[in-house]
C-alpha cells in the first residue's frame, strides 16, 4: 500500500512544484519590457532591447507610427460615407430607433438601450429630426439629415485599428506586430463596411475593444497599484465594459474575458507572500468597485435614461406589464379611468401575470390535426389586439337586463365569451399542445351556448369569499370546474400554426406562480361609473428586470424561419457568405459586407500557425530547454499575450455554436478582431524567428522581404475588393464586363 | 460465477497470489471476502425475478424494436446512439433464442411464453450488478481506505433507481459499467510501477472501455473527455519530469496517444462495421438513405434497381428522387391537375399543371429526358448518355407536359419560382422548359450522367434558378403532396438540392400510348452495385447526426435542475388491473447525501486552495495530491455529466442523471475518510462522525426498503400505502380508483 502511494505522489509533487517555480521566474521577467519600455529605455537587458528593435522604445516614432495609423484608418472609413443615400439593411431597424428617442415614443427592442440611445443623440446633435419613418431598405433618404449617425458609427469603428494596435504594442512590444494587426484591420473590406453605416456594430467593437485596451494597460500597472494612472485604467474598463453591455448582450463575452483576467491577476497577487492580507482585501475591493459596482451602476444609469427619456406611448406597450403601461403617456392605462370592480356583461382584456407574460387570446383559427381536440385556439398574445377581448357571463345564461349589473366576487363561476368569435373559453382531458402534462385549452361552442367544460371558477389570490375583484390590482386565478386545473400560461412558444404565439394550458398543479395568475387589464361596461384609477407606480428595479426579461426572451424567441437562409458559425471564419446591405440587380448601387478574403483566411492560417507555434513553446519550456532569452522572450509573449487573445477569439465565437437564435454573418465581427491582433503577434514572432532558419544578415533579409510581401498582399488585396465596400454599379460578379469580375472565388459570395 | 470472481479480484490488492518455484509448490491466494459478499448482494438485487414483470416496461417498447430487427436483419437508422448498446441488447436476445417476432407496440403489453425475458434483461442487469465491485475497486485505486470503499459500493447497492434502470432492457447500466471501467483500468495504469510492461495492458483495457461507452451512448464521450483531460495532465508533468529520458517521454507519450485516442476510434468504427454487416436487409429506415446505400442492401431498393442501364441517355424513362430526406423522401411527380387559378391568400397561380414531390411509387414519377434539339423521345442506338452541363427537357411520361419554371411566386414559398407541366394557354407565358444537367459529385463518380450514383442539380436556364423541394406541403388542391419549386442557387441552401434518378429504363416507344403502357409495366433485369464500407459508415453517421429529432415534451420529461433535489420521477409500468407499479425513484437519503458530499467538497477545496496560495499547508502533499484526484475525477465526472444537459435542447429524463449521480457516489465515502483522518482531531468528533456515518447508512438502508416495493413492483401496495410515499408533490405516483 505504501508503496503505491509514493508512486501515486512523486510525479505530481514533482511536477506541481515545478510549475510553480516557473511561474515566479515567468512573472518578473513578463514585467520587464513593459517597464523599461515605460521607465528607462534601454537600461536593462541588452539582448531584449536589440531583439525589439529600436522603434519600440522610441517615443516620437511610436507616435508617429499611431498617426499614420489614425489617418489611414479614418480616411478609409469616412471615403464615400454618404453613399448609397438610401437605407441600408438594419439601418431601417437602428435608424428607426434612433428617430424613436427623438421623438420620445416607447419602444421594445431585443438589445439593451445604449446603442440606440447613442445614434439617437448622434443624430439629434448633428440635426436630424426624427421624422423618416426608415421602413425598409431601399428607401431615399432625401433631405433628411443620415449623414450624422453614419458619420458618428464611422469614428467609432475608426476608433478600432487605432485600438487594435494599441493592445498588440503593449502586448507584444513590437510595432511591427502591432502594424500587422492595424494593417489587416484597416484594410478589411468588411470593417469598412460594417463602420459606414447606422449599426450597433461598430459601437458595440469599439467598447469591446476600449475595455480589452484598458485591461491591458492596467494588467501593466501591476508594479504601480493604487497610482492615479492604475486607478484610471481601472475604472476606464469598467466604463467600457458598461458600453459594451449597453449596446448588445454579446458584451457578456468581453465581460467574461476581463473577468476571467482579473481573477487570475487576484490569484497571482494571493500568492505573492510579501502582500499582506490587508494589501490583497484593498485590491480586491477596488476590483469589486471599478469591475463590479461602478459598470452596474453605470448600467442601471443608462436604463434610467431610457425610462425617462421614452415616456410616450409606442410600439413596444403590450410587451410590458399593465402597471408599467400606466407610466406611458397616450397609453389606455394611463390616467386611466374604467369601472373599480369586475362585473358580469362586462368586456375584458386578461393579462398574464408572469413577467411578458401575454393577453389571454383568441382567432379564428383551429389546433391542427393531432394537437388534442381540432377546436379553436387559445393562446397568450403579446401586442394589443382586438381579438384579445374577452366578456364575462354567469353560469347560465340569462343576465339581468336590467339595473345595474351584478359584481363579480371571489368563488364564483363563470364563463369566459370571446368576443370576437363567440365561443367559450373550454379545457379538457387532452394533452396541451406542448406541456404534455397539462390539459389543453380551447375555444368552444357558439354565441355562449357550450359544455359544462366551459365553467371556470374566478379566484382572487389570497382572498376570501364574498370578495370584489378590483380592476387590475386583484391577481386572480381561474379554476376549471370539471377537470380542477387552473389556467396557466406556459411561456413556450407555439409552432407556425399558432402564429408563434404563446402556449395556454391548464395546469393540474395548483401552486400559485405569477404563469397561473391574471389580471384584468381593461374594463369596459357602459352600466357602471368610470373611476379614475392610479395605479401603484412599478418600482424603477421592477421595470429593469422586466424589460431584461422580455429582452432575454426577445432573443431566444429570434429562430431562424424555414424559407430565410442562416449563416452557421463555422462558415465565418473562412468567410464563406456574406452578407448584402444594399442593391440586388445590375442597376442598383450595391454593397456586399464581406471580410476582404486574403486577410481572412489569413487569418485562420495564423490561428492553425499560432496552435502549433504555442504547442512547441510551451513542450519546450515545460521539458526545460535551455533557450536563449529572446526565444523566451518570444514564447512569453506567444503564450501570454498571444494566450490572451486566443481566449479572447473563443469566447466570442465559441459560444455561438451553442445558440439556438438565428445567427448573422456579422456576428463573428468581434472575434474576427481578436484574431486579427493574434496575427499581428504571430507574424511577428514568426518572422524574427527566422534566423532558426538563416545565418544573421539573411535572416533579417527574410524578416525584411517577408514583411514587404506581406504589407503587398494586404495592399493589393484591399485594391480588389475596395468595390464591396465603397460600392458597386454595373453588371455581376459572374458577368465579364462587372469590375469584380474573376474575383468570385467562392459561389456562395453573392456579389 | 467463482472463477470470474477470482480472474477479476486478482489484481486488486489483497489478493497475490504468489507461485514459487521452489518444491514445494505453494500457492497462497487472498480472497477479499467484503467484495465477494458485496458482489453476491449486488448480483442478488439485480437479478433475481428478473423476468417480472413478463410486459414491456417503458424504454424496453423502444429498444425492443431494434431488438427484432436485429434478429431479422433488418436495416434501420437510430438517432439516439451509436449501435453496440443495441447490439449488446440484441445479443442478449440472440442468446435467448428470440426471434424478433414480437411487435413492441405498446408499453404494458404481455410478452408471449415465446420470449425469454430474463435473457432479454440479463446482459444490462448484470452490467448493473458489476458496477458495484468496480466502485469498491475503483476507490481503493483512488487510494481511499476498504471501508470507504465498502461505503460507496453499499450506497450504489442501495440505489433504487440504479436498480429500477438495471433490471430492464435499458442502456444505462451498460453505459456506467464501462465508463467506470475505464477510469478503474485507467487508474491502475496510473498507479502501477512506471517499469513494468503490463501496466499498458491496463491502458489498452482503458481504450477499449472508453470505445465501448461511446459506443453505447453518445453519452459516454462526456466522460471519455474528463478522461483524456485527466490523462493529458499526467502526461504534461511527465513531459516536465527531467529526470525521464527524452525517448522514454516520447515512446510513452505515442503509447498513450494509441491506447486512449485511435484505440476507440477504431473501436467505435468497428462497431458500425459489425452493425452495418448483421444488417444487410432493406428495412422502414431505407428512404432516409442515399439512392447508393439502399440499393446495397438486400431486397428493397436493390431489387429493383438490378439490370438498370448505368447511363441515363436521351430518352431514358427515369424516377427522380430527391436527396433531401427532410421532411420524408419522395419523387418528382405531376398529375392531370392545375395550380388553382387564385390561392386561399389571393395570389395568383400560372393555373397550369401542378408539379409535386411524392413520397410513394407511383406510375406519375416516371420523366423522361428529351434532347431539345430533336423530336424523338426514345433511345437511340448506340445511346447517347447525358453529361455534366447539357441541356434537357424533361417530359411527364403520363401527361406529356414539360417541365417548366417561370417567374411566377411558388403557391406556398412566394419568395421561390413557381415550377409546372407547361400548359400554353396562349396568354404570352412562353414555355421556359430548357434544365442544364449540373452533376455535382462528378469527381468522385463521373461526368456522365448515372443512374443512382450521380447527384443531380436541375438548374433552370433562363433564370439559373434550381429544382429544389422546399418541404412544405400543399393544402388540399394539391392533395397534401410536398411542393416544388425552383430558387436562385445563391439563396438556396446548398443541402437538398441534388435528385437522383432511382427507377431507368431505356425508352422504345415514340408513341404516347404505348409509352403508357410501357411505364406501366414493371423494370427489370439485374446487376449488383456495392459501395465501400467507409462510405456506408460516413452516411449513416452523418445521418444519424442530421436527422432531426423532434423535441417536444414527454409526460415524464424533466429539465436538469430537477434531477439534483429529485423533483421528478417517471413511472415504467403499472400492473394491468392491481396497483402494483414499477417507478424510476431514486433512494432520497443517497441522494441527499451525494448532494451534500458534492458542496462540501468544493468549499473545502476551495478552503484548501486558498490557504495554500498564502502558504499554509494544511495537508501533506500526498494527502493533497490525493484529495485533488479525487476532486478531478468525482465532481469532474459529475460536472461533466450533468452541465451539458443544461445547454442542450432535447427531451430529457431522469434517468439521464444516472452517471453523475454515480460519480457522487464514489465521492462521498471517501470525503467522509478524509474529513475523519485530517480534519477532525479530536477523537471524540471522530467518533461522533462515525456514529453519524453509521445512522446515515441505516437510514440509506431503510429507504431503500421503504421504496423496494416500487422498485421491484412487487408486492403491490394499497392506495393508502402508495400516497404514504408520495414523499414529493411533484411526483406521479398512480393509484387505481376502486
């Protein structure tokens, strides 16, 4: 037994030790460059400083180099901006509500607020008033003002090479790698073009980038915790990851990205034994406060911001709960005044309790055959609709004609008439259409005459009985009568045949969840007086998890239809489809977001080179090679800084796969600059690792001349594929006489 | 039963069995008594009155029918998992002398005294069975003490559900067996004396349980990947160790590679192999297949397809089919009835003749390929074959009327061309029947048109549009067959647009009427086409992957997060006129505990891990090295047995959770030896923490018979008895109203 337990213990032990042992020598030597490069250039290590060359640690020539990288980067960015002077692609969507702020009308939308909120304003400033309706692409914009929110898109996405070779310079410490990568960026066709126009994409890029910027720059603070500038970098990426969760929930990523950054950074700090308790509990709080507290409040701000701002009635009412619509002014609900509590003969609307839970709805429309009985549908409906109206009978049918009519109270039964279509609301011992294990619910009979199976009994939650049922304050429940279920709004989503409409059930479980509880929401009935109803304000916490849970929702709910082609994940990287913005035929003016093919398929190569590159570095450190201090230097900035933007790549494309929403090429945008940075540093290593290769003065020849073609490529390819961006008239692709002609190299690029 | 007894204790380590060379000959064996009696009981729980209940109970209605058609031969696809779980359930039946005549329709229905159910059960429950002794032996090789050891394999003895899963012609047992196999062989490897050869024996035994759980569920690869994670980490800090030779690492790092990475890829090929060589009969699975693979398999398509002329030639009589299998596979079709002038929605309709997709054999699938150029619409002779990017006319056999496409909306996919049989109602729509042939697996097959092997693109000539089936189907004017349409290529999804002509025969007839009674008459003569295995195995696995499963909700479906508090249990069978009930219930005590052991290993671990950050080490090094081995294998194994399920988007059951649960079985007691040896101090508390170990697992015990009767059915309880133990809201336990 012993025995085996020493066998069990030595490898590890060893090993563990081991790896500990590198990681300390790793750290300080890590650290260097960065400091002589920030502090005292040139003081250190000899060999390090020849291995950079000289441009790194020369300040006016970094400066000079970033210029230039500006300038490229804008002009080609704001080259031909205003055309096609018509909409193009999501334009309709994001101008659309862009003009909504403008005009302060209340809206839904699946993406968080800040985006928009941010073109709205762009175009606000830059005089846009808000009065093109942008309903589909191709439309004219005449002579509204469209040039503004363009314009704004476009700096930000200008904003991204600049961005791009800053992390590189500061990752690997090499302009060269850092030219490589803003060289690729500049000169993609698709950067260019997802930048030129009223999109979130370059807003949401240009946060994501800021945050992995400001990371970065912070990770190189380490030796100067708690100065100004490391506070600054802190609460800078804070900001920014703010921004990118602002935009879209894809921010999420970049937010896992610096999450995951940061706990190895406490981690390290935990294990350097010099720091007291007290030193790591301060850094760790100001983590929690610049990471945490200061993003999430900044974020709550911004939701703030857009509940102020939009404060009229608009598209996106019926989403929102009936107590959140009396806040919106123009809304039925809003000052409402209706009759205080539920009377038989009255006409009603029932509004789901559970969080964008929908109205209790109706249509002339039956189950198909083999979804339980072949009767009419019921089902829960998100927007305001008149077939969401419903009357309320007794249990038999004759109504008093006269006087005033008799109140609804607690215990009493009912039947539920659709106003519409005259039939009964109706359940039975059939299986729901989705939730096998509740019962179905139908419409039934005509003009009231039904079944005993049309009863139900009205419920106010917690109440007793004899109780009035207050106009949309009381929750109540309905109970079946003949089977003991309760009617219950499942949340799923039906097939087509249900018009993508929400599933109603009854349930025979009768615990109480806001899914079986309703409200009544309006109320009309001409013999009762109109009281002017205020309702309980929803609390401001209410209305942000409201409106994330319909936006959750919204998301999941976006699957991609039988008839529209969907773009899959794995086709993004070797740039298989793109996508058209504008311009089908031979006349119109077209424009084809696709990534400039060389560059990307590039970069996939450097992605496969990088594996391998990194494979070797790492055997070979861990086996304990003895290698000379730039090649250690070359693995370090391979495995960290190259690591870092690997698992950057990952989680922001990784994730897709998993998705069930409809997917867009576009999508991959933000992973494509991860790993565009990572070619930067591979090419770079790759090149100065050729003297494995060659003797000294050639080997510098082959870094030269392979730096040259590289610079060639990127040029010349940007010079084929410039139309996709800047715009294409005349004949297609596939025709002889179109200027893209013989550039088709994949049939799926539809250009 | 005693000899497999002592061949699978040899190696554990109370036994030796030394043999000397010296006279005299001495044999001195070890008999580890506590596993023997552990085994006995785990063999008795599985397997006595293994044949009751003599019907069909849940899953066993759908693994049975696979079951017969193995017996018959009989080809099908199964989407739920690769084919050694059913082999291995069918050679149980193989055994049993079944003969696959048994309709598996309902669950509920008697077996007939024709079937022998206890062989039908016997292979999974004695995979069951054995899983005990593997926990016992695993945990000594996780170097935990006997008693710990005792205490995990009594916890999976004594699980209900474990049992109820057992016991029936279900593939979860199997799939824990190997999977614990693997990681028992797989540690012995680990643990042996890196000098001796026949520790590779045990890595070899490794690879081959890791392509046998694979092989049973897809399932099992969640663990074959913890493992191969485990094993790279010990790889790694082999590459470290400097004190091993570079060309020891090499030659271990390439053994390793072998035994757990080709080792069950071959071995998971291998099992498609045998499944696709028992299989060589056409079945009710045949359409979902290419035109190629079905006519490999006897009887079926093959049998008409024999004697075809290869070559599809101008004037060939064909049938085309479509690739796409979604939604069911079918054949070009048109018949004597138009496209209803105005649609229900109001869009009008070229009126002219309908063309459709039809999923049966019908003498109105029959086309025939016409040279535009020329008049005659027979085979010339020598025949002139059809290439990659001619141009034909294709003409319906029965109504003469040419396939046609024009810019007119499709009836029910408006964004998609409208394709007919070209009426001329003289309402300037001129006929637009010319299609190039585009052969699209030309550089595997050829450039000439063939029959069956060539997958064919119909492209429309004059506005490069392609024949495709949109798979929705036509409301009643249409009698509900399936639409066609023509769509640009670049919308198009490039999946199902290839047809392959299946039926041919070379036309003799120009005139209209004879070539009606020719098609009426059938096809003949005869030759055996056969494609290779490996294009066999890619088809059937890309089908099996494709196919889609529809994922509606299941009366006893659950979502993952109810597995851990056991809110939900699904009910097998229920005695057809008395309340006895067989039930998928776990033992709630276990359960409680499992999940108990698993949170208080991660707040210790985590305890532990930053307490040495800051430089305490609480715990020897071997100590920890220990409780980090058991951290990775454990609650590794449970995390990643449990946490993909919450991403996927497929019915569920309870019974997924059976080999997580597993991994917290093994985990607890040897958390429990852990906590006594190093925590705990004081003797008192040790005591103490015996005491309450002992009144845990008598409360397992009591639970376990508490719960027997719905486990095992028998003996059946009164309607009073069962609502006792209801223990939950939320389970359905059913009760007969007398």
């Amino acid at each position: 037994m012993e025995d085996y337990k020493k066998q069990w213990n030595t490898p590890g032990d060893t090993s563990t030790l081991r790896k500990r042992k590198n990681l300390s020598e790793n750290t300080p030597l890590s650290k260097d460059p960065g400091r002589w490069t920030q502090d005292d250039p040139g003081s250190s290590n000899g060999t390090l400083a020849e291995c950079h060359g000289s441009d790194s640690n020369n300040p006016p020539a970094t400066l000079l180099l970033l210029l230039v990288v500006a300038s490229l980067s804008f002009s080609t960015r704001f080259h031909r901006l205003s055309e096609p002077s018509h909409v193009c692609w999501d334009e309709t969507h994001f101008g659309k509500m862009g003009s909504y702020y403008i005009n302060r009308s209340f809206f839904f939308d699946v993406h968080p607020p800040l985006g928009k909120m941010l073109i709205g304003l762009a175009g606000y400033l830059t005089g846009y008033d808000g009065t093109f309706p942008f309903v589909k692409p191709g439309d004219k914009y005449e002579d509204h003002n469209y040039v503004g929110m363009r314009g704004f898109c476009a700096v930000l996405g200008s904003f991204l090479p600049i961005f791009a070779y800053l992390i590189v310079l500061e990752l690997s410490q090499s302009s060269t790698a850092a030219l490589i990568t803003a060289a690729v960026l500049i000169f993609d066709t698709g950067c260019i073009t997802i930048s030129q126009y009223i999109l979130l994409d370059p807003i949401l890029m240009f946060f994501i980038l800021a945050a992995v910027l400001c990371m970065v720059k912070f990770n190189h603070l380490t030796q100067r915790s708690f100065s100004a500038s490391w506070w600054f970098w802190l609460v800078m990426t804070g900001a920014s990851l703010t921004g990118a969760l602002g935009v879209k929930f894809v921010g999420l990523f970049v937010i896992l990205l610096v999450g995951l950054n940061t706990i190895s950074d406490l981690w390290r700090l935990l294990g350097d034994l010099s720091l007291s308790m007290v030193d790591i509990a301060k850094h760790l709080v100001a983590r929690v406060v610049g990471l945490i507290i200061l993003p999430l409040f900044l974020y709550v701000t911004i939701f703030a911001i857009h509940f102020v701002v939009l404060n009229k009635s608009g598209p996106g009412d019926g989403f929102f709960s009936s107590a959140f619509q009396s806040r919106l002014i123009g809304n039925n609900l809003h000052n409402a005044s209706m009759p205080e509590y539920l009377a038989y003969g009255s006409t009603i609307t029932v509004k789901n309790l559970r969080i964008a839970g929908g109205y209790l709805h109706s249509h002339w429309h039956l189950y198909p055959e083999g979804v339980g009985a072949k009767q009419q549908q019921v089902t829960a409906y998100l927007h305001k609709d008149y077939n969401n109206v419903w009357r309320v009978h007794k249990q038999d049918h004759n109504e008093s004609q006269s006087g005033p009519p008799d109140l609804v109270r607690h215990g009493d039964i009912i039947r539920l008439e659709h106003k519409e279509t005259t039939r009964n609301l109706h359940s039975h011992l059939h299986e729901a259409p989705l939730t096998k294990k509740h019962f179905q619910v139908t419409g039934y009979g005509m003009n009231g005459t039904g079944d005993l199976n049309d009863l139900w009994q009205l419920e106010v939650c917690g109440g007793k009985k004899g109780d009035l049922v207050k106009v949309l304050r009381s929750k109540v429940r309905f109970l079946h009568r003949a089977t003991g279920c309760v009617l219950y709004s499942s949340g799923k989503t039906l097939p087509k045949w249900g018009w993508e409409q929400v599933e109603v059930t009854c349930s025979p479980y009768l615990k109480e969840t806001p899914s079986s509880q309703w409200n009544i929401e309006d109320h009309i009935n001409p013999k009762l007086p109109n009281i002017s109803l205020s309702l309980l304000k929803p609390h401001f916490l209410e209305i942000l998890l409201e409106s994330h849970i319909v936006m959750i929702r919204g998301n999941s709910g976006l699957k991609p239809k039988d008839n529209e082609m969907n773009s899959k994940p794995w086709h993004w990287p070797i740039n298989y489809q793109g996508l058209r913005f504008s311009g089908v035929n031979e006349t119109e003016y077209r424009v084809y977001l696709l990534g400039n093919p060389v560059l990307w398929w590039m970069n996939l190569a450097s992605l496969g080179l990088y594996l391998i590159m990194s494979a070797v570095a790492s055997v070979a450190l861990q086996r304990g090679f003895s290698l000379e201090p730039k090649r250690k230097e070359h693995a370090h900035v391979l495995l960290r800084g190259g690591g870092l933007l690997l698992l950057g790549w990952l989680l922001h494309y990784a994730p897709f796969y998993t998705m069930g929403r409809v997917l867009y090429y576009h999508h991959y945008f933000p992973a494509m600059l991860f790993s565009s940075m990572l070619t930067g540093i591979t090419l770079d290593v790759l090149f100065r690792s050729a003297d494995l290769l060659l003797r000294p003065p050639y080997s510098d020849w082959l870094q030269r001349a392979g730096l040259m073609g590289l610079l060639f490529t990127v040029l010349y390819s940007f010079y084929l594929f410039h139309p996709l961006s800047y715009g294409m008239t005349g004949p297609l692709a596939h025709e002889p006489g179109s200027s893209m002609a013989g550039l088709k190299w994949m049939d799926s690029w539809e250009f | 039963m005693v000899f497999l007894f002592s061949s699978f204790n040899f190696h554990s380590h109370k036994i030796r069995v030394a043999v000397m060379l010296h006279l005299p000959l001495m044999v001195t064996a070890q008999v580890d008594l506590v596993l023997v009696l552990v085994t006995v009981l785990s063999l008795w729980t599985r397997l006595c009155h293994l044949s009751y209940p003599n019907a069909v109970v849940f899953d066993e209605v759908y693994y049975g029918q696979f079951v017969s058609l193995y017996m018959k031969r009989v080809f099908f696809i199964d989407d739920s998992g690769p084919p050694l779980g059913h082999m291995i359930l069918a050679l149980g039946a193989y055994l049993g002398g079944f003969d696959g005549n048994f309709a598996w329709n309902r669950i509920g229905a008697e077996y007939p005294c024709s079937v022998s159910v206890w062989t039908l059960r016997f292979l999974p429950a004695l995979c069951g069975a054995l899983c005990v002794p593997l926990v016992y032996l695993l945990t000594l090789e996780l170097k935990f003490s006997h008693l710990s050891a005792l205490g995990a394999a009594l916890l999976l003895l004594l699980e209900n559900s474990l049992i109820v899963q057992s016991r029936f012609m279900l593939l979860e047992s199997v799939l824990i067996f190997f999977v614990l196999l693997a990681f028992f062989s797989y540690l012995c490897f680990y643990n042996a004396p890196s000098s001796s050869w026949f520790r590779y024996g045990w890595l070899l035994l490794c690879g081959a349980s890791c392509g046998a759980a694979i092989g049973v569920k897809y399932m099992g690869l969640f663990s074959y990947l913890l493992l191969l994670g485990v094993a790279s980490l010990h790889t790694w800090n082999l590459i470290g160790d400097r004190t091993v030779s570079h060309l020891s690492v090499c030659v271990q790092c390439v053994c390793r590679f072998f035994c757990l990475l080709v080792l069950p890829v071959l071995l998971y090929v291998f099992w498609f192999y045998v499944h696709l060589s028992i299989l060589s009969h056409s079945g009710p699975h045949d359409q979902l297949m290419s035109s190629a693979f079905q006519a490999s398999l006897r009887g079926g398509l093959s049998r008409i397809t024999q004697g075809q002329p290869l070559e599809v030639a101008y004037g060939s009589q064909v049938t085309l089919k479509s690739s796409a299998s979604q939604p069911i596979p079918c054949w070009l079709h048109s018949h004597k009835a138009n496209y209803p002038i105005r649609y229900e929605n109001g869009r009008g309709s070229s009126h002219q003749q309908q063309v459709t997709c039809y999923p049966f054999k019908d003498v109105n699938n029959w086309w025939i390929v016409k040279d535009p150029d020329r008049q005659e619409m027979m085979v010339s002779s020598p025949p002139r074959p059809v290439r990659h990017g001619d141009v034909i006319q294709l003409v319906h056999g029965m109504t003469s009327r040419f396939l046609n496409s024009h810019d007119v909306a499709a009836p029910m996919s408006p964004h998609a061309q409208e394709v007919s049989g070209y009426i001329n109602f003289n309402v300037s729509m001129a006929a637009q029947n010319l299609w190039r042939v585009d052969i699209s697996n030309r550089e595997v097959e050829s450039d000439v048109w063939k029959t069956i092997l060539s997958e064919v693109r119909l492209i429309h000539v004059n506005t490069s549009a392609v024949l495709k089936l949109s798979g929705v189907s036509l409301p009643d004017w249409g009698f509900r067959q399936l639409e066609i349409v023509a769509e640009k290529l670049f919308k198009a999804n490039t999946g199902n647009l290839g047809w392959t002509v299946e039926e041919h025969r070379y036309g003799t007839s120009q005139e209209q009427k004879e070539r009606e009674v020719e098609l009426h008459s059938p096809s003949h003569i005869d030759v055996d086409r056969k494609i290779s295995f490996w294009a066999k195995f890619l088809e059937l696995q890309w089908k099996m992957l494709t196919v889609k499963q529809e994922d509606s909700e299941h009366k006893y479906s659950s979502s993952p997060l109810e597995w851990i508090t056991m809110e939900t249990n699904i009910a097998y069978w229920l005695h057809s006129s008395s309340n006895a009930q067989i039930h998928l219930i776990g033992n709630p005590v276990s359960w409680g505990v499992a999940n108990f052991s698993l949170l208080a290993y991660q707040v210790l671990a985590v305890f532990y891990l930053l307490r040495r950050r800051r430089g305490f080490k609480d715990l020897p090094h071997g100590v920890w090295c220990k409780f980090v081995c058991l951290g990775c294998v454990c609650v590794g194994g449970w995390l990643v047995n449990f946490v993909p399920f919450l991403l996927m988007e497929k019915t569920l059951f309870l019974y997924h959770y059976l080999p997580a649960l597993c991994y917290l079985y093994l985990l607890s007691p040897a958390l429990l030896e852990h906590m006594h040896t190093h925590l705990l101090s004081s003797v008192t508390y040790q005591r103490a923490l015996c005491v309450w170990a002992s009144a845990v697992l008598l409360s397992v015990f009591l639970s376990y018979r508490t719960f027997c009767p719905l486990t095992y059915g028998n003996p059946e309880l009164s309607a009073n008895e069962l609502r006792g133990l209801k223990w939950r809201d939320s389970w359905d336990i059913l009760y007969r109203r007398r």
